[in-house]
C-alpha cells in the first residue's frame, strides 16, 4: 500500500511488481475503497498526477472534523476504545485496529476509526447490548 502514494502511475506500479495478477489485485483495491481509480475526480492536491499518466491515489476518507480536543481527553478516548475492544472482543481481536487507535495523534483521527470500533463491539451479544451506552461515553470523549 506504501507504493499507492499518488506519485507514481499505474505503469511504474506495475514496473516495481512484476506480478501477473497486478490488475486484478489493483481492481480489488480500487473496489474497497482503498486507492482511488486513476484519472478520478478529488478536490485535494494530492490527487494531481505527475506527467501525463493518472496516478494512483489513496483514498482518503471525509471525517467529521468537529473541535479538536485537549491531549488528556484524546488519551481518554483513546484508552476507552482500546479497553473496550479488549473486553468485549478478547485481548487478540481486532489487532489492526487497535494499531491504528494507538497511532492516532488527534481527535480526527480517533473519530475517523468510531465506525470500525463500533462494529468490532456489535460482534458479541453483549456488545450489542451495551453499544448505544459506549457509544454516548465515547462521545463525550471525543465531542
């Protein structure tokens, strides 16, 4: 995913890794929302291809901003989300996204990852029942 930076187009992708599947992999990609198809309309800089050529760009999902928050309660919320997966889902669930609620620096960031933490809860009966509750407590962490 470290090759998808939209600096590089397809064909130099496709030079790095002499895959036969390439396209089919890229497809995939594209598909799932995780790199935006060549030549795609974006509103942000990055997405300017250099050259000629469309470039690959990784697909950035559109977060509610809201106020940013003081590092205290971003470590609160933090911790809750970590805790919470932890015990609702065991201490060996969910790894990938308890990385990436560790890595998060700011308050954007930790609501961008509310939706996947939400359904990692709902996948146990008693997470089910108890995540409209966390929910509200997380909320009032993050604003």
């Amino acid at each position: 995913m470290i090759l998808f930076d939209g600096k590089r187009d397809i064909d130099a992708l496709r030079a790095m890794m002499p895959d036969p599947k390439f396209d089919e992999t890229f497809e995939l990609l594209v598909a799932g929302g995780f790199v935006a198809a060549p030549g795609a309309a974006a509103a942000n800089e990055s997405t300017i291809a250099e050259g000629n050529s469309p470039a690959a760009v990784v697909a950035e999902e559109v977060v509610d901003d809201g106020p940013e928050i003081e590092p205290a309660k971003l470590e609160m919320a933090r911790n809750f989300m970590l805790n919470s997966l932890r015990h609702f889902n065991g201490p060996y669930a969910n790894i990938d996204l308890r990385e990436q609620i560790l890595k998060s620096k700011s308050g954007r960031e930790l609501r961008s990852l509310k939706e996947p933490w939400r359904d990692s809860i709902v996948l146990t009966k008693m997470g089910q029942l108890r995540v409209e509750e966390l929910q509200q407590q997380l909320g009032g962490l993050l604003g």
